[in-house]
C-alpha cells in the first residue's frame, strides 16, 4: 500500500482455490489469516529482503574481487556431458587474502555468513551430480 506495507494478494479465480474446504485454509472464520498464511508471508518477506539486499551484497563482492566465473562440465554415467557457463561463485583464494578491515566490514554488512554458505554449498555438487544418475537410471 502507500504506506509501503507488503500485502499478499490471494487470486480467488485461481484453479489452486478451492471453496470446498480441501487443502490448507488460508483464512480463519472471522476473516484472519491463519498461521498457515502467516508463514507463507513471512517467507515471501524473506524473499524480497534477500531480494532488495542482493544489489549490496554484489557490490560488496565486486568491491573485494571476491567473483570469478564458474563453467562446470559433468560428464554423467550415460556419457552425456553438460556444462553449466554464465554462473559466478566466491573466490576462495582471494576471499582468504582479505585483510581484517575488508572482512570487517563484510562481515558489518551482514555478507560474510552467506559467503562462507555459498563456499559450502560447492560440496553439494558432488550429490547433486549423483542424484542426477540415479534418477537417470529410474532409481
């Protein structure tokens, strides 16, 4: 609204609404939303805080030569090759030759946790990757 208070908006004409009462009930009997809807709209919020954060937090990784590019080739069990090209991902190396003042800040910011997750979640691929066979092979 004008006030900048977030609103979720519900499409009543959606196929996904159902006025027989299945599914999760988005609204109580007096009109409120339920806890249901509340925890919908609480991840919604964080979404679009991770959403408008996001311009900062590439700054930040821009300022500090924390992103080289990422082009990562799999070849799967069925000899398939895929590449993934256009990603970027944190520059380990340099991430560790920051000096206390620029890892203060980053971490002041609030940008040091994600970075150190997003370092971690590169040993996902491993999985990932196996996951992929797996459900290429029907398992």
């Amino acid at each position: 609204d004008a006030q900048g208070d977030k609103q979720v908006h519900v499409d009543l004409g959606s196929p996904r609404i159902s006025a027989t009462g299945e599914g999760m009930r988005l609204f109580d009997e007096t009109r409120r939303p339920t806890p249901y809807l509340d925890a919908i709209a609480e991840k919604l919020g964080a979404l679009d805080a991770g959403y408008r954060d996001s311009s900062a937090f590439f700054d930040a990784l821009r300022r500090h030569d924390l992103l080289e590019p990422l082009i990562l080739e799999v070849t799967l069990d069925d000899g398939s090759t895929n590449r993934l090209v256009g990603f970027h991902v944190i520059d380990e190396a340099r991430l560790q030759d920051l000096d206390a003042a620029a890892l203060g800040e980053l971490h002041a910011a609030g940008h040091l946790m994600p970075i150190f997750m997003a370092l971690a979640s590169l040993a996902n691929f491993s999985e990932l990757i196996a996951r992929k066979n797996r459900r290429m092979r029907g398992g």
